[in-house]
C-alpha cells in the first residue's frame, strides 16, 4: 500500500481521476459568507448578500473596511438612517 492509499484510502490511480476532475471543474462555493459579516449557523436570517450587484458590493466593503465595521453593520446603518429620516 502506497503512502497515498493510506492517507487518503484511494489509489494512485484515482487519486489523479479526482485531481484532474477538480482542476477542470473547480468548485464554485460562494461569497464566503463570515467575511461578509454573517456568522456561522446565522445565514438563513441576513439578506442574500449574493444578490446585490457588484457596485453595492465594492461600496460596502469599501465602508466596512473604511468604519472598521462587517457588511452587516454598514447595511444596518444606512437602513437606520433612512427610518430616522422617515423615508
């Protein structure tokens, strides 16, 4: 038994199927979602993030970096402040 077969229990042979199978169709997960501010367990009670376009993004996470604040908290802001204004 190779040294791969035991650490992985597969055999060299499919050890380079799953490589090349990977290399070829990478796994695409998603936004990675604690980095948004979304801790773990919780993603089913915040907003789709994934959904918001690419302008929304970049300016959030510029404001994030910018107030030392997560995604979340700029969102909660700028919603805030519209319901103070009354909009």
């Amino acid at each position: 038994m190779t040294e791969i077969e035991k650490e992985t229990g597969m055999t060299d042979a499919e050890c380079e199927y799953w490589d090349e199978y990977i290399t070829k169709n990478p796994v695409h997960l998603g936004p990675d979602l604690v980095k948004l501010g979304v801790k773990p367990g919780y993603a089913h009670e915040y907003l789709p993030i994934n959904k918001l376009d690419h302008d929304v993004m970049e300016y959030l996470r510029k404001q994030a970096t910018l107030f030392h604040k997560t995604q979340i908290q700029i969102i909660n802001d700028l919603v805030r402040e519209k319901l103070a204004v009354g909009v």
